[in-house]
C-alpha cells in the first residue's frame, strides 16, 4: 500500500490556505522551488492533478478539492497524536492537614493562587486534630500543616501569627440577661468551645452545646438560623447570615495561635512556596476580602 507523507499534505493545505506558493515556502521554512516540488510529488503519489492550472491563481481541481478535504482532517489527526505524546512535566501531589474545615475558603484562594505559577501540582486537603496532623507530617504523610490552637507552636513553625476569637450570632438571636446561653459548635473537644465555656464560667453562667456540626457550612447554617452563638476566628467568620458580635454582654474570647509547619527533608522549595502563600492568604483575609488571585508570598519568621 502507498503510505502518504503528511509533510506533502501540509504543503498542498498551506499553499491553498495562503493562495501563493511563494507565501507557503516563507511560511513552511522552504524554498518556492521545494514547495512545487513536493506538490508535483504529491500528484504522482496520487495519479491525478491537484491544482487547476489552466485558471488564475491557486485553484484546485475538483479531486484536489477532496484531497484538501481530507487533508485536513488526517492533519489535524496527526497533530493530536503529537500534542496528546508530547512529554509533559511530571505532576506532583502536595498534602495538607488543616485543624478545621473554618479555614478552608481562605486556603482554597491560597492553593488558587499558588497553583496559577505551579500549574502541574495537586493538592489533597485533609483535616483532623493537631496532634494526629503532626504525626502524619513526620511521618511523610503529609507536607504542610496548618494549624489553630489555643496555645503555641509544638516545635519550630514556618509562620506563626494569633488571631482575634470572636463571638458570632445569626440576626434572630437574642439572649436573655441571665438564662442559658446556648452554643453551636464542633464539639466539646473542640478548643473554641473550650474557650466559650471557660468565658461564661469567668462570670459564672451555664452554657448549653445545642448544636454540634461538623462543618463549618452546618456550623454557620445554625448560627444564621438563631440555634445558637458560636465562636469563630475574625478572619473566619465571614459567612451568609451570621455577624460577628461586636458588642455581646459576653466575656471577650481569648486570642488564638494560628500557623504553619512544613515537613523537613528532601526537596522542600514547593512546600516552602506554599506554605509561604497559604500564609499571605490567611493573614491578608483578616484586613481584606473578595479576589485574592494576585497575592504574593511574603515570608515571615515565626512568633
């Protein structure tokens, strides 16, 4: 069987597609005398003439119009094959562990971020309790931690920063001077519930764990909807229907530490980079919000 070289095809298509065979050899990287050459041996291959010498111009015969027909499509074949074969950069899967699903928006814009000038990483977000996070990052099985605690760093952390815990209400919601107040939040073992309790003991009232979601989409929904108040970190607690409770008849809520810990050894520029970026993101939401797409890293040293 003839097998048809694709590079006299193309010449045959460029040299419709720009009506002049000396446009075509510019276009092709030729010389003119190698582009006739190469329709004259597209012709022999095929036993019929392709270009309709008797009119004006580039004109195609009507077999040669079929043959462009076709052309294009074995083409455009042959430069997916190319395209789809093309050796790519090897994509790489970046772990994080987060201490809470309240952080997750302001990451989301950070891992958004990051991955624009990294477009060939992965991310598998994860979260848990502090102490099984840090377990898992010396362990290798994660690479950046991310974390919210009442208390400082374990051990030396990339970034470091507190943050204002606030309470926050739903519109409805009204307390009465001395009763029960009621909370909404992750649990008991959560540290932001902790912190609720520990301040309404500080002036000796009850408080009663109404709501215990696991997300802070349930967690917000039943604030917004009066179930109960809860306590979220300032730069966390912009979510649809709830307020932050400036002026509650409460105790102020402790600050909390907020950081990042990436995992030592082997080539750590990548982890580096994020955990640098995913701070930017963190620390910027607490003074401005919307689009965070151009948000650079700035490194800071930890404390």
């Amino acid at each position: 069987m003839t097998n048809i070289p694709t590079e006299l095809l193309r010449t045959l298509v460029t040299v419709v597609e720009l009506r002049s065979f000396t446009k075509a050899a510019q276009s092709l990287g030729v010389t003119q005398p190698a582009v006739s050459a190469q329709i004259k041996r597209l012709q022999g291959l095929l036993g019929t003439e392709l270009l309709d010498k008797s009119a004006p111009g580039v004109t195609l015969t009507s077999a040669g119009e079929l043959v462009v027909n076709y052309a294009r499509r074995l083409l455009s074949i042959n430069d997916q094959i190319l395209d789809f074969a093309a050796p790519r950069p090897a994509s790489q899967t970046l772990r994080i562990g987060v201490t809470g699903d309240f952080t997750a928006g302001n990451i989301s814009h950070g891992l958004a971020c990051f991955r624009a000038r990294h477009p060939q990483l992965r991310f598998i977000v994860h979260s848990a309790m502090i102490d099984d996070l840090v377990r898992d990052m010396r362990d290798g099985a994660l690479d950046v931690v991310v974390w919210v605690s009442p208390t400082g760093p374990a051990f030396e952390a990339r970034h470091c920063w507190t943050e204002e815990l606030v309470w926050v209400r739903g519109a409805t919601l009204r307390l009465e001077s001395a009763g029960v107040v009621p909370l909404a939040s992750y649990g008991e073992e959560c540290p932001f519930t902790r912190s609720m309790v520990a301040a309404l003991n500080s002036i000796n009232r009850d408080g009663e764990l109404v709501f215990m979601g696991s997300s802070i989409a349930g967690l917000g929904a039943a604030v917004a909807s009066g179930i109960g108040i809860s306590a979220l970190p300032r730069n966390c607690a912009n979510i649809l229907g709830v307020t932050i409770w400036e002026d509650a008849p409460l105790p102020k809520l402790p600050e909390f530490f907020c950081g990042i810990y990436v995992r030592a050894g082997g080539e750590s520029e990548d982890r580096d980079h994020l955990a640098d970026t995913l701070a930017t993101a963190l620390r910027l939401r607490r003074h401005v919000g919307g689009d965070l797409q151009h948000i650079e890293p700035t490194v800071t040293s930890a404390g």
